[in-house]
C-alpha cells in the first residue's frame, strides 16, 4: 500500500520553493494532496478558488498530486483522506521554532500521522510568498521565484508589467 501524505499551507501564492516541496514528495509518497488552509491571521491577496488554480496548473505534469481545501484542522484533513504523513518545509532555522510548535499539536491530537520536514533547495531559502508580493507589487522582476502563470497572475492584481 503507498503512503499518502498532505502538503498544507496558505498558498498566497504558490511559489517555486512550494513546487520544490512538492515535487520531491510526490516522488517518495504514492498520493499527495495538496491542501490549501485558510490561515486567520492572514490577509490572502487570492482567494482560495485563485490559489487553487494556480496550484492545479502548476502541478498538472504530476499525476499523483491533488489539490484541495479545507477549512479545519490539519490533522482532521489528513485523516479524512487517510494520510500518514504531513509534509513541511523548512527554509532556514528560524522556521524550526514554529514547525516543531504545530508538530507537537498535531502528535496530540494523532499520533500516529508522521511529520516529514524537507529542506528546502538553497536557492529557495529565502523565499516566501510575502517577499514575492512584495516585489511583484512594485514591479520587481519576479520570474525565477514563482512559475510564469503565477507571475502574470500577479501583475494582473497588481496592474503591474
């Protein structure tokens, strides 16, 4: 039987450090269901239905890999598609501290649901999403971080060329 497992994250938008997590898990794991959350503490420039476009183009070369939303817990997502797994990713140390936190609830609440922490390639570490609205939303030349549909995306909400 192969392992399921469930990237989440808010998505806001996806990046190519995000496709790199998720590339290399849909090459260990059988299934992988991409999960798109809605973080409360965050004001998303996308809408849900948005992101999950934009992930769904993205991932479209990669037949194992679905792409959904939820808006509970993680771990009540993951047991409701019988994953084993979560899979995060991990840029730098300052992301340990807060991963280890969410870990730790998640082990509480099932324990028997693995965390899989992937470093995150080099060229990707410092890369987040909110530096890519950031730059896009003044114009800045985003094209090596997102992939090209994405960054139109974004210079359409920006009114950006």
């Amino acid at each position: 039987m192969s392992k399921i497992a469930v990237v989440p994250g808010t998505f806001d938008p996806i990046t190519n450090g995000h496709l790199d997590i998720i590339n290399r898990g849909s090459a260990i794991f059988g299934k992988v269901y991409v999960v798109v959350l809605n973080n409360s503490s965050k004001h998303p420039l996308f809408s849900v239905e948005e992101r999950i476009q934009l992930i769904k183009e993205a991932t479209a070369h990669l037949p194992n890999v679905t792409v959904e939303t939820s808006q509970g817990l993680l771990i009540d997502y993951a047991e409701s598609v019988n994953a084993s797994v979560i899979i995060r990713g991990l840029r730098a140390v300052s992301d340990f501290e807060y991963e280890m936190q969410i870990t730790s609830m998640n082990r509480v609440l099932n324990d028997e649901i693995e965390t899989f922490f992937i470093m995150t390639k080099n060229q990707y570490s410092f890369l987040s999403s909110s530096i890519v609205k950031e730059v896009a939303k003044y114009g800045g030349y985003i094209g090596e971080l997102v992939p090209k549909h994405v960054e139109s995306a974004l210079k359409l909400k920006y009114n950006t060329k």
